[in-house]
C-alpha cells in the first residue's frame, strides 16, 4: 500500500528512522568517488501503519552549519513524487533548451571554422 509513505528532503545531514525502536530507514555518509557526504536527497519510503512512535534523527555533516526546517509529507508515495516531478518540468524544460543551445553553438563554431 503506497498511501503511507513519508518523504521529505534533507540537505548533507544523516537521517535515521526509527518505528517503535527500530530502525526502518537509514541515510549515511559514503566515500565515494562522488563524495563523501550524503548531499541534497529526497527521502521516500513507506511507513509501517501499526507503530506507535516514529523517531527521525537528523545529523548535520558539517557541524558549523545549522539545519533549516525540513517539510514532512505524509501520504501515498506515487502521487507525492509524481507532484514533484510536475512541480519540476519547467524548470527541466528551462535547463532542456539551455542544453541544446550549448550543443547547437558547439557545433555552429565547429563546423563554421573548419
């Protein structure tokens, strides 16, 4: 059942989930070879219905940097990401035509200094 899903954002903090003690949902530094930190993550997963706490602990990464407040969704998962994505297509459409006209010049002084 996807209506009981709970995502939110988080920005370079660890993030542990907790349902009634334990942990249902973890988020932690890597080393990786695109960092070492948990960057910019949308979090979505479905939470049990039958629990009676759920704890979420947030750890900055960088200790001198406060965290800012973090928006909580509740509900069904699909429709959340899919209004994200709808939220989002401008924008995407926006870097889109950026793109191709980076291409499109690329390839006009290219082939116009040949």
């Amino acid at each position: 059942d996807v209506n009981n899903s709970l995502m939110f954002y988080t920005n370079h903090q660890i993030v542990d989930v907790y349902a009634d003690g334990v942990l249902i949902y973890s988020l932690q530094k890597s080393g990786s070879v695109f960092g070492r930190t948990t960057g910019s993550v949308w979090h979505c997963f479905e939470v049990p219905l039958e629990i009676q706490e759920l704890r979420i602990v947030l750890t900055p990464i960088y200790k001198g940097i406060g965290m800012g407040a973090v928006q909580f969704q509740f509900g069904n998962g699909v429709r959340m990401l899919m209004d994200m994505v709808a939220e989002s297509i401008g924008d995407v459409m926006i870097c889109l035509v950026i793109f191709c006209l980076g291409v499109f010049f690329l390839f006009n002084n290219y082939f116009n200094a040949i």
